[in-house]
C-alpha cells in the first residue's frame, strides 16, 4: 500500500482537520468532514476510521482530564458518575467479541 500525496491533498486535509477540530470542540461531529475529506483523498477505510476512532478518542481524554482538573471540590461525585460508564464502556466490546467467537464456533 502506497499511500504518496501531492501537496494540494495535504494542505486540504489540512484545513479539514482545522475546520473539523474547531467544529468538534464546541459540538461534536468533526468526523463528518475528516472522514469523507480522507476518503475522496484515496485513504483506504480502514485507515480512515481507525484515524477518526484516534481522533476521537484524544478529544474525549483532552475533555476528561479538563473536567476532572475543573471538578476537584466534587471528586466523589465524579468517581460514582464514571464508574459505571467505565465498567460498562469495557464490558460491552469484551461481550460482543466473546459473543463473535463463540458463534463462530458453531
């Protein structure tokens, strides 16, 4: 996989992650322009949603370490706000990739 770009294709990629990132920090959904933007610039899928998964990925951890340097007075709150999004946010993928093996078994 070669995956050379002229220029013009770097600095459009570029401007669509300035754009996206700004877009992203006050609403969400920067990954409705980078990941067409990577696709019309010949990027394979997979490296284009794993690039947006990434990208998502640092802007939740950027947004938690914000909220929980912000939120030092309620730190026991906080603690029993995540737990549970944290117990069930690694739950649910280990399910479905035990669920997948096992039905592949069969």
């Amino acid at each position: 996989m070669d995956l050379t770009f002229s220029l013009e294709i770097i600095l459009m990629l570029a401007a669509v992650a300035a754009l996206a990132g700004f877009i992203d920090a006050i609403a969400g959904g920067g990954g409705l322009l980078t990941i067409p933007a990577m696709l019309l610039a010949n990027i394979p899928p997979v490296l284009t949603l794993g690039t947006n998964k990434l990208q998502a990925a640092s802007g939740a951890l950027a947004a938690s370490i914000t909220m929980i340097k912000r939120a030092s007075s309620n730190r026991s709150v906080l603690k029993w706000l995540l737990l549970p999004r944290l117990s069930v946010q690694s739950w649910v993928p280990l399910r479905c990739r035990c669920h997948h093996l096992i039905c592949s078994k069969n």
